[in-house]
C-alpha cells in the first residue's frame, strides 16, 4: 500500500486540477468530451476521397462538352 501512495497522491492531484480549472461559477464541472475511436476511424473514413472519384455533387465536364 505504501508504494502506491505516490500514484494515488498524482492521480488526485490531477482530479483536483481538472475540476478546479473546469468549474463554472455556478461551482458546475464541464463534462469530459470523451469520443468513441470507432465513431472517429468512421468519420475519417467518410471525409477521406479518392481525387479521383467522381463527385455526386459536381458536374464532370469533359472535353466532347467544350
């Protein structure tokens, strides 16, 4: 037990540091934004395209066009 005071003296400083400097004056802590790193591997997923796919959005003109 006496080995771990050291880390459980760090870990609540740390807490203590997060809810002092996240307190609202109200005294009301700001939730922790923590996101699953399935939605974000999926979001990358989508914003991620090939230059080379043709868009849905946009008109491809072509040379037979102009």
């Amino acid at each position: 037990m006496m080995l771990l005071a050291p880390f459980y003296f760090k870990l609540g400083d740390s807490i203590a540091t997060f809810i002092e400097c996240n307190t609202d004056e109200f005294g009301n802590v700001k939730p922790l934004d923590i996101s699953d790193s399935s939605e974000e591997e999926e979001a990358s997923e989508e914003v991620e395209q090939d230059p080379l796919e043709e868009s849905k959005d946009e008109p491809r003109i072509t040379t037979e066009e102009v």
